[in-house]
C-alpha cells in the first residue's frame, strides 16, 4: 500500500487487510533515518478489546 493511501484509510477510518484479517490504523511513523513508514494497526471484530496494536510496515497492508 503507498504512504498516501494508509494516510487516506487512517483519516477516513477505512479498513486495510492483512493476511486475510481486518485491521484499523491507529497511528503512522517513519523508522528514523530511512524511508520507511510503520504503521499500528488493531484488529477489527467482536473481541476487539482483547486485540493488542502491532506495529506493521505498510507495504504489507492492502486496501479492504
């Protein structure tokens, strides 16, 4: 997924896919000195609560 595209989903609440399950963005960083963008993400279900946010590089998510 591109920089701009997790920015969009973050703002707008969307949905990305990982792996086949639906997680909700939490917070977008950059890894110091390097271009890379890690995003937290939580995922979204009935147990919600129960979920801890992990930290994923965003060329891993797709859009849901």
């Amino acid at each position: 997924m591109l920089t701009t595209q997790a920015r969009l989903a973050k703002h707008n609440n969307q949905p990305v896919k990982l792996v086949g399950d639906l997680y909700r963005i939490i917070d977008i960083k950059q890894v110091n000195g390097t271009s890379r963008m890690i995003a937290t993400i939580k995922k979204i279900g009935l147990a919600e609560g129960k979920y801890e946010p992990i930290d994923v590089d965003i060329e891993y998510l797709e859009r849901a």
